[in-house]
C-alpha cells in the first residue's frame, strides 16, 4: 500500500488509511489524551502523505515507521500546548472569569488597542516576515518545516523569523509607549 501510494495511487493511500487509523489513534490517545488526538491523527497523515516516497522497507516495518510519526507527533503537540499555555496541557482559566467579574470597559478597550497595535505592527512586515512568523506561530512549524514548505533557505528562514520577531517587539513597545502617553494626556511625537 505504501509503494503504491508513493506512486500518487488515492486508494492505496485510502486503504493505508483505513487499515491504520484506528490502531494509530490509539497510540497517540496514549500520549496525547482525547482532546488532542483526532488532530494529531491528522497531522500524523498528512506527514504520511507527504513522506511516503521516503520511506525505506529496508530500514523497517510500516507500523514502526507510522508508529514513530505518529509519537513524533504526538510529542510535538504537547510540547507545542505547553509552551502555547505556560507549561499546562491545557489553557488557563481567565482570571476574571474564575472570579465572576465582568470585564469592565477599561480591560475591553486595552485589548482592543492591542489587537489593534499588533495588526497594525503585523501590517509594518514584509509578506515573506508575516508568512514565516505567521507558519511558526499559527501553524506551529518549526524552523526546518518552513524552509521544507517555503522551499526557503533554512538560514533565510532563522534571519526572517529573527528579524520579524525584533520588528514586531520594537513596533509594539513604541505603540505601547504612545498609548500610555495618550492615557495620561501627554501629547505624543509626530513621528
């Protein structure tokens, strides 16, 4: 099913699909637990999809090689929850929410302003900065990932992501100084 597949036959690939699935989501509900899995089944696929010409009989099983993009995967996505909810699986609770407060308008309208900041900061980047910080951010690609699917350069992919990174920061902190400078009445620079 694999060699076929790799040879672009669907229905080999369907066949590998559903022959495998229901044995994989079980190996990643292991690692992932239930929230997580279904996704993962699907990045662990469509990883599939696009390495199937890479695979190697010689070099092992199919289950083991689907087994280890499958906890490959798997993994990644913890590691990616956790470090997207401060080291938790999960998203913490707001703390306003937990508390039974209302959001006041104050609160509404500083996030208002920093989404408006961040747009506006977003905009100030190159289509090639926004579309490499947006595939690490978004899409959670890594670095090699990017160069993988933009067919960019790994090393223009670590300038543009540095670059991006240091543009928006410097962006936000000047917006951040204007609006405090606008809250207390002070006039701010024309720049």
């Amino acid at each position: 099913m694999i060699a076929a597949a790799a040879r672009g036959d669907i229905h080999a690939f369907e066949a590998l699909y559903n022959s495998t699935a229901g044995w994989l989501l079980g190996r990643v509900r292991r690692i992932t637990g239930d929230s997580l899995a279904e996704d993962v089944l699907a990045e662990v696929f469509l990883q599939v999809w696009r390495t199937l010409a890479l695979y190697e009989e010689s070099r092992g099983e199919p289950l083991a090689w689907l087994a280890t993009i499958a906890r490959s995967r798997s993994l990644d996505r913890l590691r990616t929850e956790r470090r997207s909810h401060g080291g938790e699986l999960e998203a913490p609770q707001c703390e306003l929410a937990e508390e039974g407060h209302e959001i006041g308008p104050e609160q509404l309208l500083a996030v208002a302003e920093r989404d408006r900041l961040l747009k506006v900061s977003m905009g100030a980047l190159s289509p090639k900065e926004q579309l490499v910080l947006g595939m690490a951010y978004f899409r959670d690609c890594s670095q090699n990932e990017i160069a993988s699917l933009t067919g960019l350069p790994l090393g223009t992919v670590k300038t543009l992501m540095t670059r991006s990174q240091q543009k928006l920061r410097a962006a936000l902190t000047l917006g951040q100084s204007k609006s405090r400078m606008v809250q207390n009445g002070i006039q701010a620079p024309v720049a």
